[in-house]
C-alpha cells in the first residue's frame, strides 16, 4: 500500500517501471510510478516547491495535481507560479479575499501588492472527454512530451475569451491584476496573443481585449503572462526555451507593471508604431536554481 506524505505531491514508495507512459495515461500517473532518473528528479523537484505553498491551498492543489491532465495543467501553472514569485522576490500569500473573490496569490514587495490569477485555456468539456475516451481505445505507448490530443479552432477567440472570463471576476480589484494564463502552443503563440488581446492590428480593435486607445477595455488588468505548452500542460516544457513565457502589457493599465518585473518573460510593449519587443533577461531555470536542461536528459533521451 503506499503512503502519500504530508507536503507531498507523490506517493512514497519504491518504483522499479521503466518504460514509456501508456497510451491514454494522465501526465500526474505516469510521474508518480515512472523510475526514471529524470522522472525522479521532477519528483524531488515539484514536491519542495509544493511544500513551499501555504496550508489553506494544499489540499486543493494537490487534488488538482494528481487529477486529469486538465487539471493537473492548472495545478501545474499554479505551483510554478507561487515558487516563481517567490523566487524573485515577493511575498505571497495564497487565495486572499480580495472584495469577496479569492485570486490565486497576493504578491508583495516594497509596499507594493500585485493579485496574481492563474487559468489554462483547454478545449471545451465535450471534446476533453471525446480526446479521453479515443486515447484510452489506443493500444501500446507514448513518449513522454509528447501531445496525443485533438486540435481546436478559433485559437484567439478561445484565448480571448479565458481572459476576458478571468478580467470580469475581478473587475473591482483596486490593485495591480496579473493573470497568468498557460495553453497549447496553438493557443500561445505569440500571433495568437497579440490578436487575442489587441485585435489584428496595432492600433487595437475595439472589441479586443485591451480595445483602443479611445476604447480602453480592462485596465484594471496590468498584463498578461502566458506560458506555452507542447503536450497539453506538460511538466517537460516549464523551462524549454522553444516554449516561451511572454508577458504582454496593457497598454492603457490604470495599474501599470514596471518593465523586467518577469525577467525570464519575454516582453511586449505597444508604443507609437508597434511593439517594442525585450528579450528575457535570464532563463527560467536561472530564477529557480534548476539546472539547463530541466528536466536533465538521459542517455538515449528523446525528449
């Protein structure tokens, strides 16, 4: 029987299966049984991290954690989100009440408090269970990293519209509002983004997300952090370089973000005549003390 600690996200237990994950099988299943070295290291990774976040989330994370891969991709963004924050520099606190809503952290340095909210733009519950029920009819196995979902359309209107779900929630924040939002690097790519939030063109749409400079929509929100994902939330892409995280702007915020606050994000301001793009300052793996590359590769590997 095995044991499943406190500040864990794992169970305790001796794993001796090395092979490929199984057709089908949840991103959280195949971390908690695999043996390999770079599996284990995830392990010895993500529960310290865990072990990190406030009491009054753990039980909700680590039930999202080990859920489907939907849920565990939120839990995922979550975790990577609250070490993030802490590792440059804030101190977080976990589900405040914020005008009676309960964001996901209070981020606070200098004075200074920034609500930070997480959500992850997936496909709509019919085709999840559809995707689940072809995947599980497969026989034989996969790579890890590797996505075995069905595609979807209307990419920016859906990531429109997981923004703007999340904006409207917390319209009466009187502080600077991040949303973080994770997806498929269809979802996240950077075209994608940028029509999703500003229309497809530069002088703005006004019934995009930010609208226009006469049209201002959202300024309660002070940016937006996105990070891609290649296989539907995977923890094989949190610090691949091919996979960016990119923070946008709002141009027109009533709390605007200082430049370099992600300094492992790529960053995009909309200034007179197009956007002024900034290269990360560092990596990812750089700002949590993880090694490059992360996950470590194995002889053979892949991945």
């Amino acid at each position: 029987m095995t044991k499943l600690a406190k500040d864990c996200l794992f169970d305790c237990e001796t794993r001796t299966y090395t092979g490929y994950p199984s057709k089908g099988e949840s991103h959280f299943h195949f971390l908690n049984r695999s043996a390999w070295a770079k599996v284990d290291c995830v392990r010895k990774t993500l529960d310290p991290w865990f072990a990190r976040i406030p009491q009054c989330k753990k039980n909700s994370l680590r039930g999202m954690f080990r859920n489907d891969d939907r849920l565990h991709t939120g839990a995922l963004l979550e975790l990577v989100t609250h070490e993030t924050l802490c590792a440059i520099g804030f101190k977080v606190e976990a589900d405040p009440n914020v005008h009676g809503k309960t964001p996901d952290y209070a981020a606070t340095c200098q004075d200074a408090t920034v609500i930070v909210e997480c959500t992850v733009v997936q496909e709509s519950d019919r085709d999840f269970d559809r995707a689940q029920s072809e995947n599980a009819s497969r026989t034989g196995t996969r790579e890890p990293g590797v996505s075995i979902r069905v595609g979807v359309l209307g990419v920016d209107f859906q990531l429109s519209n997981a923004t703007k779900k999340k904006s409207w929630k917390y319209r009466n924040v009187n502080s600077p509002l991040v949303l973080v939002v994770g997806g498929h690097r269809w979802f996240s790519h950077e075209h994608a983004i940028i029509h999703a939030l500003f229309g497809r063109n530069t002088i703005g749409d006004p019934k995009s997300f930010f609208g226009t400079s006469t049209e201002p929509k959202n300024v309660h929100v002070s940016g937006v952090l996105f990070k891609s994902f290649d296989a539907e939330g995977s923890v094989w892409d949190l610090c691949r370089p091919q996979l960016p995280w990119e923070f946008v702007h709002n141009p027109r915020a009533k709390f605007p973000m200082k430049r370099g606050m992600f300094p492992f994000a790529k960053e995009w301001i909309l200034e007179l005549g197009g956007f002024n793009e900034i290269e990360p300052m560092c990596t990812l793996n750089e700002v949590l003390g993880l090694p490059n590359p992360w996950p470590p590769r194995e002889t053979g590997d892949i991945t």
